[in-house]
C-alpha cells in the first residue's frame, strides 16, 4: 500500500455493543468521506437478559448516527437512568444512602459556585442533604422523569442515560449498520496475516477467506484477539487500585414501578448493582474472588437484590490498561483497550471516547504516526481520569468488611492523592484535563461517602448568610414545583410506546 | 482546623502583606480586597517611590475585563484614568519572514460545520482551488482591526459580532495607581518603605516580619513578593530555585520608550521582528508605547538602541530605558508562607501580553486556596494546588511563545538561525507535528491558548498543514465555496458599518487630559 494514498479501507473486528458501535460511527462519519468499514463479527458473549447501563453522552453519539430515542427505548426495552442510588445498611459501619446524579447539583449564589455555600452552611448547621438540591436526584427518587425546559436550562444540567437489553441494542446497531451497506462476515475465528513492516495484511477468518485492510479495528473485547493476542502488546495491571476481580451478572423480576436509576447496594463482600429496564432488572454483583467463592456470591446476591435470580453467570474482571492502545495499523477501543472497575458503568463511555478521538484523529494516508501517538496519549489520559475517579469511591468508601478494609488499604495513583487531599482541604475538586466526570459528581461521590471537607474557599466568607438561606429555599422550592410537574417514568415510557422486546 | 473555623469573627485578623506596589501588588490588594472579608483578613501593601517598577505601556487580554467587573471598576472611568485603548489582537510582522504580516486576534475564524472545525473546511477549499483567501479573511475581528474598526461585541450568538472578543492597551502605571486609590479606600494600608531585613520563624523557615528602612517592623501571616524580577522574598529569602529557559526563549533584554501619537489610532499591539528580537508598539491615547526586546547574545545595547530609535512613528519622549530580565520561572510560587506574584515569580516575554493575564490567574487561585483566618498556619495541600496551576499557566503560555521564534524563514540571521534549530520541549514538537500532519489544534480546557489562537499563529508563521480532517470530505464542494463566500461578506458587511477606533475612543472614554485640552482649545 502506498502511505500517501488516502487511507480508505476499514476492517473492524470484534463483537456485540463493541463492533457494532464502531462500524457504525466510523461508517456513518466518514463513508461520505470514501471510507469503507468491513465488519468481521465473532460470536456474541452476550447472556440473554443482560442490561447495558449507559453515560449521558451517549445521547450525542446515537444523534449522530440518526438513532431516535422513542425507536432506541422500544427496540432495547430500555428505559432511562438519571443516576446511581447508593444503599449501605445496618451493620456495615454505618447506614448510608446518596445519589450520585447526572444533573446538576443546587445553584450559584451570587457569582460563587453552589458546592462550597452549601459546604459552609452545614458546618454552620444546614440540615438539608447535598442530594435534595440536585434536580434531577429528587425527581429520579421519586420515580419522575425530568424533562428539561427554559426554568431546568437555567437551573443546570438535568442529563440521563439508558438501562437497554444490551443483546437488542447490540442487533439494533447492527442492523443499522446493515442499512448504512457495511460488509458483514461472520467468523467463528480470526488470523492475522502481517506484512514485512510488522504492520497487518490481513485478516484471514475461519482458514479460508483473506480480508485486506489498511486500518484494523480490535473490538474484540477483554480478549483483545489483534492488539493482544496477535501484536502482543502487553496490558498495565491496575489491579493493585482495585480490589474487584470477579462479576455475577443474572436477571430478577421487573420494578413493580420502573425506578429511573440504577441502584447499587453495599454488602460487607461487594456490592449488588440493580438495573431496571423494560424486561426485568439486571443484577451484577462485584467482588474479590479472594473474600467470596462464587456460590457465596450468588447467595449474596440473591440476598442484595431480594429476589430469586435467573440466568446467572460469572466473569473474571482484569482491571488494566493496554500500554499501547494503538499500535501499527491496529487500533483498540472499548475492552480491548480498557478494563475498567464495573462500578460506575463506563464501559460504553470509554468505547465512545475511544471512537471520537479516533474520528477526530482518523488517518488522512497511510502515514499516521503522529496520529497514533496523540491517540496513545490522550486515550490513556481520558482513562486514567476515569480510573482514579473509580479509585476514588474504594479509596473513601467507610463500609466494614474485608472487601472494603482491602480497598481502603490500597495504594491510590498520585494524581488521586492530590485531588483528594485538595478535597479535604477545602472542598475543590482539583482541575485536570480530559476528565468524564464532572466536579458535581466527584462532590456527591466524596459527600455521599462521608468525606467533609476541613474548609472551604475564603471568597464565600463575603456572601451574608441570608443570601444561602434565601437561595437555598428558592431551590428546594424551584426543584419541589418541578418535579411535581414531571410525568412518572412509567408513564413517560407509556407515552413513547412500550418495548415489544419486553 | 475544624475547630478554628467555627467562629470567624471576633478576633484579629489573618494579616496579609505585600511588598511591592506596581501592577502586580496592586492588583493582588485589590483582588484579595474585594474577594475576602475585611474583618477575616487584613491587607498592608508596602512600596517605595524611590523604587521604579517595570509597567511600561501594557497590552492585556481580553480575561482582564472579568478582573475589573469583578472589582466593580466602570469601564469607561477606567479607561480614561488608564488613558486606554481597545484592543482586537496582535498584529506580528515579518516574523515568518520579511514582508509577511498576520493578525492574533481575539476571534474566531470561520465557523465549524457539521461538527467539523472551521480550518479543515478552509484547508480543503484552498487543496481543491476554489478558495483562494487567506485565513485571516475569516475572522471578523482582523479585518475589523485591519480597518481601525472597534464596536463591542454582541452579546446575541447567532450574530457574527459575537465572535469575538477585546482587551486594552493602557498605561500600567496609571492602572497601577487606579487600582491603589480603590483598594486604599476599601481599606488596604500603604507603607511607604523599603525592606531591609527580613526575620523567619527558626523552626518552621516561615517569614515573622519584615524591618523597613525606617525602623518599622510589619508582620504578617501571609506575605506575597510583588517585588519585580528581584525575587525579594521568594528568591532571596526563602531561596526557592530558579528555572532558566533561555534556551528556549533568547531574549534577555528589552529598551522602552514612548514616542509622540501619530497617525489612526489602531485596535491592535504591533510586535515587528528584528534581527536580534522584535519591537513592539502599543498605541495608548495619548502618546506610544515601543520598546525593542533582543537577546545580548546577538546586539550590542547600543545597536539595539538605534534600531529602536529609528523605528519609531513619532519623535522619542526621552531616552530608552534598558530592562535586564531571564526568561523563566521559580520552581515553586508558593513556598512556606510566601508566595511570589508577578514577575518576582517568573518572566515570559511580553509577545504575547501574558504577564498580566498570569497575575490575574495567580490572584484568582490565591484568594480560592487562601488560608483561612485564625489558621494554624499555611496548609500544604492548598500550596500544593496552587503550585500545580501556576506551573501549568506558565508552561503553555511558554509552548506557544517558543512557536513564533522557532517557526520562521528568516535565514541568515543568527538568532532566527538558532531558533530554527533549537530543541524544543516535547510537548510543543508534538504540537506541531500534529499541525503539520492534518491540521489538528491543541485542544486544553484550562489555560492559555484557545484553538483559535494557535491556528492563528501557526498559519502565520507559514506552518503548512499537508492534511485535514477527512470529515471534511463529506460535505458537498460547491456548498462549502457557497459557504465561504458567504461568511467573508458577512464579515465585510457588518466591518464596514464600524466606527472608526479613534472616534469609538473620543466619544467613549476620551482620557481625562486630553479631554480638558480638547475642551480649552475648542
């Protein structure tokens, strides 16, 4: 191949959520462009009634690749999700329950920001939880939509994200794909044949068929076939960071009453995430397979959840990083790249951020290695941000039990010891480049974990206390009168057509 | 600590000093004035007449507007009192090479489409033989600034006077002296003096007080240096290392002097480069401010001098002034219980009129990460993060300032020569490199430059991009000719209802002198 050809031949292969997503954003892009995406599909590792829970960004993806939110809900017996409710119970240390949001939390107070005027009142003896001034949290608890409008713009972000089927949304993107012309194959395996630069021919599936490509795509998942298992580039262990290394995922009986968030309950050996959906709930409980034996782990899980779980299965989770996540003519994105701690669902987060940096970085000829180092070094920084907010939740969280005393004791990355000790300091959340999460969701993450910050910004110190209390009451009183107006999430996903997938 | 802060008021103060006036010490007064308590902290600001500072005519950036609202200044009082000038951006000429001129504006150029940015579109119009204009033809603020043109912005978005933004050219003195009596009348204590001895706490290292000339002892619990390139406190005293980077940025010296106002009055700074450095001119109301920075390794003082001199647009007022400087920054700005702001915590070159958007961003982070009142002491963490960013503002404004040196065509002249082949930091090679392969911007969410800024400067410094974004290709070509055709009328059409700068600046905030004067002779 000539480098200074334009670059135009695409070969993806992986499988699920992962492929799919892939061929479609990069067929969508750049098709017009002259790119042509082929798709080389493995079998799917999906269990039937698993659950996907996205990040609000998704939303901007699915625009771009034409995808309807009502079309998207019906066809994934989805539903919406604006945030995380954490339950920690009697005889864990201490009760406790937050909601780490999508949305926004509280507002300014003359030219300050909400978080410190907030930090400051309940040291001074403000009752009211960080949580209640977050519009989105309260409507979520209480079973609401939160439909945004001129009043909610003004207030803040009011984001959500989805619970979807992931095997339906995985056979929605490929059937989009489909529409969009890609070539499809479907192969029990893949081989890769190399050229004389070490660069990838090739790929030759199931012994006989030889695709040619000039850029390859590992959407292989955790096995990483091409980036790991064919160009050998090693993975950097983040497991001292994390104490998970094994996953139950099963199906329980639906909501009497679709919650519109996912709920993650503490126990003394993990946690147990319930996603709620159209279909049922999808359960996951994490733990140490050091602490937990699988069969004491589903009964742990069927003791968080309270119910009878079905469809279970097990899974060893690795967190780690590949060193090089592009490498040659072969790029990794989603779980070939990363593995990330399953806590905060950012696996389809980091897919997309893996997706638009290669949108934005994709090869114009056959020379791209600076692209290549840029997409190495702001990949690994995106991650990075999102480890050390995963490490955060374990490095903080008070609960009792060895799984947690274990976390607790871990070593923490230097750039999370910083933002942490600002923190406690003085309530800020140290400003760095390239973060997913915003300082409101670091905030409801260390507060709702009992973190108090020591002090807070001095400039709030001119703001007299009448303003909070003013400000405060017109915000409960804002976020009281909104919700109220907010159709349940049941009816909402009425009002839009229920998922025939159900 | 948490004990301390239950009750805050009551008891004495956290007492703040400065030592040194000028912009820096000024605006740290007025800054921490204005954003703490006056019962929680106290502010004394120690100056001497007899010390000049270094505030010559200085051009800003457009984040020194936020600074004066927040302290509440009227615009247009501020302007006359400073005798100030708008400014849409930097005009560099035959920095790339002899004859060449482009224009850093405060702006934006084009507009992205279908999510893609705007030079990708540019680019490929130009690869493809439609589109002949130069970039600088899609920024509305250059080709206002290009006209003399000034209005202020607009503040509805669909429209193309929202894109962009401006900033001033004053006299920093006058602004030095504006910004003393507001914070003297809000209660920050002046002392006219010099330190001649500073004591520290034996255990801690931490400064306890400082002895004036006149025998006077001033303690305090913070003590920020605004005292120049001296580095009194920082450098001297608490001996926080010093990081040259001369290496990258030769220039270590620069000649100043004002000359008579002549001609249009520009909405511009102008940096002309010369064989040894640049000239600058800032067009104030009043007269013009010039100076000419060069590096002693390549000019003698004295040719330096009669290169300025006959560079001027009117008669010299007085004899240039020689300021000696390095290049660089203290290791740490903050150290124990001293932190230095301004120059005595480190120098950039004025190319790109950052020194005092760079005490504005030390003020903000200080008064955010302040020890609180009745603290036991300074606490590290807090150090720590202001530490952090001060690094961070300094090293991307110095990546974009080594740009314009080691980007230039200007052969046969041994400091372009040198800066031609000079190493650069890793991450400005990176930077460029993406540049050249396909037209992409370094994109950071905290600190100088926007985008838009280093898109401006690297096309001119003739930095040719070989490829763009291929989501480009996607849009229809005759479309995007419509495209661009159409955005550089938009531009013209609302450039030439303008006002002119000079009449914008009569009617709005003519100085206070030449107003009288006006008023006698009319």
């Amino acid at each position: 191949m000539s480098t200074r050809q334009l670059l135009s031949r695409v070969v993806v292969m992986g499988r699920d959520v992962d492929l799919w997503l892939c061929v479609n954003a990069i067929s969508r892009a750049l098709g017009p462009a002259g790119v042509n995406v082929t798709a080389i599909e493995l079998p799917t590792r999906l269990r039937p009634f698993e659950v996907s829970a996205t990040l609000p960004p998704l939303e901007a993806l699915h625009s771009k690749l034409g995808i309807k939110e009502p079309t998207l809900i019906r066809a994934t017996a989805g539903s919406f999700s604006f945030g995380q409710n954490f339950v920690a119970g009697f005889g864990l240390g201490r009760p406790l329950n937050f909601f780490h949001a999508w949305g926004a939390y509280g507002a300014g107070i003359d030219g300050s920001a909400f978080f410190p005027c907030w930090l400051k009142a309940t040291r001074y003896g403000l009752k009211v939880s960080f949580q209640d001034f977050c519009l989105t949290a309260v409507a979520a608890k209480n079973g609401r939509m939160l439909l945004p409008d001129e009043a909610t713009a003004a207030f803040g972000r009011t984001d959500y994200g989805y619970h979807v089927r992931t095997m339906a949304y995985a056979g929605y993107l490929k059937s989009i794909a489909a529409n969009l012309g890609v070539k499809i194959y479907q192969a029990q395996k893949g081989l890769v044949e190399r050229d004389e630069t070490g660069s990838i021919a090739a790929l030759i599936i199931d012994g006989s068929l030889r695709i040619e490509g000039q850029l390859f795509v590992d959407a292989t998942g955790p096995d990483a076939i091409l980036i790991g298992r064919s160009l050998d580039v090693p993975s950097d262990d983040w497991r001292q960071y994390f104490s998970v290394d094994r996953v139950l995922a099963a199906r329980a009986p639906a909501f009497t009453k679709t919650p519109p968030f996912a709920e993650i309950r503490i126990t003394g050996v993990g946690w147990t995430a319930l996603h709620p959906n159209q279909a049922g709930t999808g359960v996951r409980h994490a733990y140490s397979s050091e602490f937990l034996s699988d069969e004491a782990a589903l009964e742990s899980a069927s003791a968080a959840a309270d119910a009878k779980l079905a469809d279970v299965s097990f899974r060893t989770v690795t967190t780690s990083v590949r060193s090089r996540v592009w490498e040659g003519n072969c790029v990794a994105v989603g779980g070939s790249a990363c593995v990330f701690d399953p806590i905060h669902d950012v696996d389809l987060h980091a897919l997309q951020l893996g997706l638009v940096h290669l949108l934005s970085l994709f090869p114009v000829t056959g020379q791209f290695a600076v692209e290549r180092a840029e997409y190495n070094r702001i990949m690994r920084s995106h991650y990075e941000r999102i480890r050390d907010f995963q490490c955060a939740f374990y490095a903080v969280a008070p609960f009792g039990g060895q799984f947690w005393q274990q976390a607790r004791g871990r070593s923490v990355p230097q750039t999370l010891a910083h933002k942490i000790a600002t923190f406690r300091a003085c309530g800020q959340i140290a400003p760095m480049e390239d973060e997913t999460f915003s300082p409101d969701s670091w905030q409801a993450i260390f507060v709702g974990l009992g973190v108090v910050p020591e002090s807070w910004p001095p400039t709030i110190d001119r703001i007299p206390p009448h303003r909070f209390n003013e400000e405060f009451h017109r915000t409960i009183e804002f976020i009281k009168g909104k919700v109220l107006e907010q159709p349940t999430h049941d009816g909402y996903l009425d009002s839009i057509g229920r998922s025939s997938a159900a | 600590m948490g004990d301390a802060i239950r009750d805050d008021h009551g008891s004495a103060p956290f007492r703040v000093v400065i030592v040194g006036g000028g912009t820096a010490g000024w605006m740290s007064a007025a800054g921490i004035r204005r954003q703490l308590e006056t019962q929680n902290y106290s502010v004394t600001l120690i100056e001497s007449d007899e010390i000049g500072t270094v505030g010559v005519g200085e051009a800003t950036l457009p984040h020194i507007k936020i600074f004066n609202d927040m302290l509440g200044l009227d615009e247009a009082q501020f302007m006359r009192a400073t005798r100030a000038t708008f400014k849409l951006g930097i005009q560099f000429r035959d920095w790339d090479q002899p004859g060449d001129c482009y224009i850093h504006p405060f702006g934006a150029f084009g507009e992205p489409w279908g999510g893609v940015e705007f030079q990708h579109h540019w680019l490929r119009g130009q690869r493809e033989g439609h589109q002949r204009f130069s970039l600088q033809d899609f920024s509305y603020s250059v080709v206002a600034a290009r006209n003399n043109a000034f209005e202020f912005p607009n503040e509805d978005r669909k429209s193309i006077r929202s894109t962009y933004s401006y900033a001033y050219h004053f006299d920093a003195g006058l602004y030095a002296a504006y910004l003393r009596s507001w914070a003297m009348e809000r209660g920050v204590r002046r002392i006219e003096g010099q330190v001649c001895n500073v004591s520290r706490h034996p255990t801690t290292g931490d400064i306890k007080d400082l002895t004036l000339k006149s025998g006077e002892h001033v303690a305090g619990d913070l003590f920020i240096d605004c005292s120049g390139f001296r580095s009194l406190l920082l450098g001297s005293v608490m001996g926080v290392a010093w990081q040259d980077w001369t290496h990258w940025l030769p220039c270590d010296r620069a000649l100043a002097v004002p000359c008579k106002r002549v001609g249009a009055l520009t909405p511009y700074t102008r940096s002309t480069a010369r064989p040894a450095g640049w000239i600058w001119r800032i067009p104030l109301q009043h007269r013009t401010g010039n100076g000419y920075i060069f590096s002693s390794r390549f000019i003698n003082e004295g040719e330096a001098r009669d290169t300025l001199l006959s560079n001027l647009d009117g008669a010299a007022q007085g004899e240039p002034r020689l300021l000696r400087f390095s290049p660089g920054r203290r290791e740490r700005a903050w150290s124990g219980n001293c932190v230095a702001i301004g120059l005595a915590s480190g120098f950039l070159e004025p190319l790109e009129s950052t020194s005092i958007y760079l005490i504005q961003a030390a003020v903000t982070d200080l008064v955010n990460l302040m020890p609180r009142p009745r603290s036991a002491g300074v606490d590290a963490r807090l150090v720590n993060e202001f530490n952090r960013l001060n690094e961070m503002q300094y090293e991307r404004i110095r990546d974009f300032l080594i740009l314009h040196y080691t980007a230039n065509r200007r052969v046969g002249e041994p400091l372009w020569d040198y800066a031609r082949s000079m190493p650069l930091p890793d991450s400005l090679v990176h930077k460029l490199q993406l540049f050249r392969s396909r037209a992409a911007l370094p994109g950071h969410q905290y600190g100088l430059f926007a985008r838009d800024s280093w898109l401006a400067v690297f096309v001119g410094q003739g930095i040719v991009a070989t490829g763009y974004d291929r989501l480009a290709d996607a849009f229809a070509l005759s479309a995007l000719d419509e495209r661009l055709s159409e955005f550089r009328n938009r531009i013209q059409t609302n450039v030439d209802a303008m006002t002119s700068h000079g009449a914008f600046i009569a009617n709005f905030a003519p100085a206070m002198e030449l107003a009288n004067s006006e008023a006698a002779v009319a």
